[in-house]
C-alpha cells in the first residue's frame, strides 16, 4: 500500500489589513444610503419668512379671503405667525395695506352692482278674488341694504380712503370767524342767546329751582 499524502494544512485566516495613515475608515452601505437620501422634512405650518409666500398671502388678501382663512390653509402660518410677520417686517405690511387697499376698490363696486340691481325688488301677489297684483319685496330690500352696509363698513377698515370723515365748524355772527379773544361778558351773552334759542331754562346761580 501507498503512504497517504499528507493533507496540507488549512491556511490560516488573513489578519483584517490596518488602514494606512491618513485614509479614512469604511463607511458601511447603510450610512452611505442614508447620506443620499434627503433630510426628512419636519412638517407643520411655515415660520421663516418668504417673499413669495408673502405675495400668495396678499393675493388672497385682495380676493377677498380673510386672514382666519387664510391662516387655516396648510401652506399659510398660522395667526400668531401672521401678526408677528406684520409687526416685523415692513415690506409685509406695506403688500397687506396695498392687497387691502385693492379689495376695498373692489367691494366698493361690488356696493354699486348691488345697489343698482332691482330685478328681485318687486313680487306677485294675488288677492282674494286671484287677481295679480305687484308688491316691493321688504325681504329683498332690507336684504340688499344690510349687504351694502355690511360692505361698506368692511372697506372703511380696509382702507382709509373710504372712512367717513365728521367735522364741525364753530362761527361767529352771520358765519363770520369765531375768535378767541372774546371778553367774559361777551362770552356770557353768546351763551345766553344759545340758551334763549334752544328754550332751554335754567335757574339763576345761586338760587334753587323752584
């Protein structure tokens, strides 16, 4: 019989090479995937303020969309966003004055449209004989007058232009200037006249009425 060969000995696994100085270690497949992936984004309302976001939120301005509207849509801040926005940032405020300003041009001819509509101001109605006979719709006009006023008081808060303005001017004898170096005793007779026109009466100083 032959002599068995002898079985050559399994080689000894290679020790695991040091990275050379310098290099940088290996990075692992899952750390490389998750490099090139995009940072999740970390959803909400927005907070950091844009132009563009702000020309959106003064386009709807000037449609008509209110600012509870406009702050309950997903892309718009929020209304303690909104507000500091206006306070912080001039330009946001002058694009809000002129949207608003806009809007209130708007309305203002959308109060006409509807003032001048009278094709539902009048009704049939039938007597007790059936006999037709035409009415004015109350329901209708009282309707138009509260959508006009309505109107017209939202734009005077939009807008400056569309305040009313009161004034009250103080003259003398036949609209003549009303100067102020009158002496008392002539001041105390323009305050009798007053008295005497209006037919108010009132006791002397000094004494109770009787």
């Amino acid at each position: 019989m032959s002599a068995k060969k002898p079985s050559k000995a399994k080689a000894a696994p290679k020790a695991a090479s040091k990275p050379k100085k310098g290099s940088k270690p290996p990075v692992a497949a899952q750390e490389v995937e998750a490099r090139a992936r995009p940072p999740k984004h970390a959803g909400g309302r927005p907070t950091l303020y844009s132009d563009e976001l702000a020309m959106r939120i003064c386009e709807k301005v000037s449609e008509g969309w209110s600012t509870r509207r406009i702050c309950n849509e997903d892309w718009a801040p929020d209304k303690a966003t909104f507000f500091r926005w206006q306070a912080a940032q001039p330009e946001f405020c002058d694009l809000l004055a002129r949207a608003r300003d806009m809007r209130a041009d708007a309305e203002f001819e959308e109060t006409l449209e509807i003032a001048d509509d009278g094709s539902a101001d009048w009704t049939t109605r039938k007597d007790s004989r059936g006999n037709e006979y035409e009415v004015v719709n109350q329901e209708v006009v009282q309707r138009s007058k509260l959508r006009v006023e309505t109107r017209l008081r939202r734009i005077a808060l939009m807008s400056p232009r569309f305040r009313p303005s009161s004034k009250m001017e103080l003259t003398g004898k036949d609209g003549a200037p009303l100067h102020g170096n009158l002496t008392d005793a002539e001041l105390d007779a323009k305050i009798a006249e007053l008295i005497r026109q209006t037919g108010a009466s009132f006791p002397a100083v000094g004494k109770s009425a009787a």
